[in-house]
C-alpha cells in the first residue's frame, strides 16, 4: 500500500469586512483591525464585505445578475484562489480539478414571506393556504437561486472547472468536512488538485432572524469575542475563502511554489454539555498538534463567543499553549458560518 501524500496550499481566495486578498488579511491580522455595521440591523452588528468590482472575477453581467450575494462572493474568492495558484484560465489544469464547496442556502424574497406568513394568520385553513401560496406566489426562478449547490454550479461555469464537484451542507461542520475530504483524497490518490471553499451572505434578516431566535447573537457595540464571555453571542461576517490544495509532486510537476503544507484535520462531534467541547479540544490537540512550537506560535481561533462554549475554549487553549499567541477571527471579520470557522493552530509555513 502506498503511502500518503504531502498536501500542499497553492492558492489562497478571500474576501471579507476587511478587503480582499491574503495581503488585507495578514495586516488586519498584525494590525487588529476590524469593520462592524452597528445601525443597518440593529441590535444585532454585522461585519459587511467590502464593495467589489464584480468585474474583475465574473465577466459577465448576465452571470453577474442571476446570482445571489453568497454566489457571488464564493464565485469570486475561488477565482482570486485559482489566479493566485497561476490556474486563472488554464483550461487543462481546470479539467482534472475537483471543486468541494461549504454551502448553505440562498437570498429569500422577503416581500412574499411576509405576506404567506400574515395570511397564515387570518386563514381557516393555514396548511392549505400554505401549499397554494407556494405554489403560486414564489417563482421557480426564486427556488432556483437558492439552492446549495449552484454556487459550486456557478464556480464552475465561471471560471471553467469541468471536473467532479460536491456541494457538503451544514453550517460549520461543512467547511470542516469540504476540507478534511478533499486532504484525504489527495493523501489517498484519489484526486491530485482540488478547489475546496465556501461563502456566506450575513446581511440577510432571514440569517439573522434564525440565530436571534436561538439568543445566540451578540446586541450593541462591538466587544472581542473573549470579552463577551458571561453575555456572549456571535457578530455574523459576510465573506468567502476559498483554497487550491494539491499533492506536492503535482505542483512542483507545473512549477508551482506551495505556500504551506496541510498537516492533518482533525474534528469532533460531541454534546454541548459542559466541559465537552474542552475535551474535545484536547483530544483533537494531541492527535493534530501536537508537535506545535509554542514558543512564538500562532492560535488561529474560530470561536464565536457564544457564552459556555467560548469559555471553555479559551480555558483549554491557556492549558494547552501557554505560550502561544491566541487570535480569534471573529474579532477580525466576524463568523462566516461555513467560510472559516473552524478551529486550528498555524500551517506551517514554507519558506
């Protein structure tokens, strides 16, 4: 049986509150810097994405028009991926390609959701009246642009990835497990180069209205995630991030400089009872990183700042990496749901 293979970053896409690009990032990220909405939907604060040129990653207007906020923020950071990897048009390279996408669900049409759910209320009949209006007040057209997989339909007419592609949904866990597949399939042979990512659209009342339902957001000014401890919640981010990963000897076979190697992905499951997602923490800790140089080391931290979890978080990572700077990046650009949210100490970076 072969070994596994070494999996290698060669393209890095973003796009978020504080730009576009890796460059933007790496300042916000020595700088602290952030952006919030505050007033737009008050109580509850946003990171808004940065205006873009729409132009510059998807030509065409028509494209442009039938995609929705989150389409059109995934489509564009795996194009900056791909023209970062020197992949931007390589229709050759493209055809062998595998696309792993983090998706959730698209823009509603508020205007007829509102009016569905009045009538509810004055109907002798809710159910009934419920299957009428769907049936004819939302537009096929509507339905279509939120399905989960058209942003990996229109990553792909875009930018011209003909290969397989997988749309995997569920919020966090989806971007974990876009990530751990793809790793794991390269490790096994099974793919040599694939595009793995995915984006959200947090200025949608809809989005928001869930997680208030749940007391799970955080209300008034901005405060850092581990200071919102005992009151927390989490300030939404719109954004994408998207990477090009690949074997090692399939980019140095195109000349290809990796910019860091992938050295496991590790992910668990557990019940939010206290004290689990500590554990879970330190035994995801020796199994992934444990080799981990604390000694001027980076903490990248996707937790949210909901109050119990955040907490215990924070307490397992003082044990574990005393040493260790601890950023979270929800103090940077806010929780992306499916877009970087996960947990992780630094890659190793290549020199």
């Amino acid at each position: 049986m072969a070994s596994p293979r070494d999996v290698v970053i060669s393209g890095i896409g973003l796009v978020s509150s504080l730009g576009e690009g890796v460059e933007a990032h790496l300042e916000a990220l020595e700088g602290g810097h952030h952006r919030v909405d505050a007033s737009t939907f008050a109580p509850y604060p946003v990171h808004p994405a940065v205006p873009l040129n729409w132009d510059l990653q998807i030509a065409k207007k028509a494209d442009q028009r039938q995609m929705g906020a989150w389409q059109k923020l995934g489509v564009y950071a795996a194009g900056l991926a791909l023209t970062d990897a020197g992949l931007k048009g390589d229709k050759e390279r493209l055809a062998e390609m595998e696309l792993i996408v983090a998706a959730g669900g698209g823009e509603r049409d508020y205007t007829v959701d509102e009016q569905i759910l009045s009538g509810m209320t004055k109907s002798n009949a809710p159910d009934t009246y419920l299957n009428e209006r769907l049936i004819n007040d939302v537009r096929p057209t509507l339905f279509l642009a939120q399905l989960s997989n058209l942003l990996a339909g229109n990553i792909s007419i875009v930018h011209g990835l003909t290969g397989g592609s997988c749309t995997l949904i569920g919020e966090e866990q989806a971007g974990i497990d876009a990530l751990k597949v793809a790793v794991a399939r390269i490790g096994a042979r099974q793919g040599d180069i694939f595009l793995v990512g995915g984006s959200c659209n947090a200025e949608r009342p809809d989005i928001l209205l869930h997680y208030a339902m749940d007391s799970m957001l955080w209300r008034g000014a901005f405060a850092p995630v581990f200071e919102r401890i005992g009151k927390g919640g989490f300030i939404p981010g719109s954004g994408a991030a998207f990477l090009v990963l690949e074997a090692r000897e399939h980019a140095e076979q195109r000349g290809a400089a990796p910019i860091a190697t992938v050295g496991s992905v590790g992910v668990n499951r557990v019940k939010r009872t206290a004290g689990a997602v500590g554990a879970s923490l330190e035994s995801l800790w020796s199994k992934s990183a444990r080799n981990f140089d604390l000694k001027g080391g980076l903490i990248l931290s996707g937790a949210t700042g909901v109050t119990g979890i955040t907490e215990e978080e924070q307490a397992a990572l003082a044990r574990l990496a005393p040493g260790a700077r601890l950023v979270a990046t929800g103090d940077l650009f806010g929780h992306m749901i499916n877009a970087i949210s996960w947990r992780a100490p630094p890659l190793r970076l290549l020199p």
